[in-house]
C-alpha cells in the first residue's frame, strides 16, 4: 500500500481535502500534517457559525447528533469524512486509511516526498487554529 504524506500548510481546505478523499480512494494511506494551517477561505466567522448550528443539533445529552471536534485535526478529518461515501465498504475503509496531525514531528519525513499545494491566498481567509478558537 502505498503512503502519501500531504503538507495542510497554505493549502486551501476544499481544494485540499477533495485531493485527499481521492488518494484514499484509490486504496493509498494518506497522512496529512501541519493541519493546523490549513487555509479556510472565505468569512471565517460564517464557517465557525456553520459547525455551531450543526454541533447544537446534538446537544441536550444527545449522544447520537453531528459531533464536530474542537481539536484542528480532528475537525479536519471529520470534513474529510464528509467526502467519502461511507455507506459503502470503501469509504469505511479508506477513511481508516487517513490520519491527520497537527505540526509535522509525529511522522517521519525521512526520503518520503511530501505533496504540497500552491494555491493562491484569498482576500479573506481564515487558518484552522483561528476557526477552533471561534468555536470554544
């Protein structure tokens, strides 16, 4: 099986993501670091209300609602989830395949080529550190 290792920093998240759900798909590991600075263009305040309404659905003790994490990587890997068909055997299974960090010491760098994006920055943008602290 082959190991793709993305680098989330100045990478658009939509843009990013996509790109990610289809190297699982195809049956590759994906390991995506520095999702911390993962780009969120757009109004950011929008995006952080978006996720609020969605967490508030659940909320009164319910154990079953929409559960968005307060955590960079893992809110980050919940979206990437949203891309993958996981009423099928293979959206569970690559969703089992992607791992999500924040910073870059817990993988192993070492002669592994790194996929990076070049994407131009948007006029308004808002990083993924900056979104989790709107939702605390």
């Amino acid at each position: 099986m082959e190991k793709v290792i993305v680098n989330g920093e100045n990478a658009i998240l939509g843009r990013m993501s996509s790109f990610v759900a289809k190297e699982l798909l195809k049956g590759k590991s994906v390991d995506v670091i520095n999702s911390d600075k993962v780009i969120i263009s757009g109004d950011g305040k929008v995006f952080a209300k978006k996720i609020k309404e969605k967490r508030d659905m659940g909320s009164g003790g319910s154990l079953k609602g929409p559960k968005y994490s307060r955590v960079e990587d893992r809110l980050l890997k919940r979206i990437i989830r949203g891309m993958l068909p996981r009423d099928r055997s293979k959206g569970r299974e690559a969703f089992k395949r992607l791992k999500c960090h924040i910073g870059n010491e817990s993988v192993s760098l070492e002669g592994k080529e790194v996929k990076t994006f070049e994407h131009r920055r948007p006029r308004k943008y808002s990083t993924m550190t900056q979104i989790v602290r709107m939702l605390k």
